[in-house]
C-alpha cells in the first residue's frame, strides 16, 4: 500500500491541484507539476543511489532544509516559479510522508 500512496501522491495528486486551482491551464501545470520529480535527480549521487530504508528528507542535497527554504521562496514570484514552488514543496512533503510511514 505504500508505495501506491506514494505514487500516487507524486504522479495523481499533483493532477488534482491542476484540475482544482489553474482550471484554465491545468495542462500546462500538470506538466510543470510532474516536472518537479527532476529534483530526485539528487538521487543519482548517493551511494548507494537506491536504499529502501533511507529518507530522502535531510539526505539529499535537493532535499535539505536549505533546498526547501528555496522552494518556499519560490511561491513568492510570477507564474511558472510560484507553481514549481508548490510542485517542490509538495515534492518535499509527499517524502516526508514516506519517512513517517517507513518509521511504522
């Protein structure tokens, strides 16, 4: 079950927020949206680059505080900042999630 939460958090809701709040665009901001996930790239440079027990959160570089700091100054600015801001932050919370849940 986890793992379907998990996907569906990165992939499903972010359609959801699309759909719900930029009715207009919601195209456009899926996309931006998905293309938060680029910042799992960080990923690629720990070693070793999957652990199934690891939490990102305070791991990765793009998933340290200061990254996250970043993210929530983005929700500052013009459009398409703003909605990368929000697809980060909600990047950022969807993990942290899966960090409580790996605690269980």
């Amino acid at each position: 079950m986890h793992p379907i939460l998990h996907y569906f958090l990165h992939l499903g809701f972010p359609l959801f927020i699309a759909l719900l709040f930029f009715r207009k665009e919601w195209l456009k901001v899926y996309i931006l949206l998905l293309a938060t996930m680029l910042v799992d790239i960080d990923h690629l440079w720990a070693t070793p680059i999957f652990q199934a027990d690891r939490c990102s959160i305070g791991f990765h570089i793009f998933h340290s505080d200061v990254a996250i700091g970043i993210y929530f100054v983005l929700l500052l600015f013009r459009k398409p900042f703003n909605i990368l801001g929000i697809g980060l932050l909600f990047h950022m919370l969807t993990d942290w999630i899966d960090c409580l849940l790996m605690n269980q």
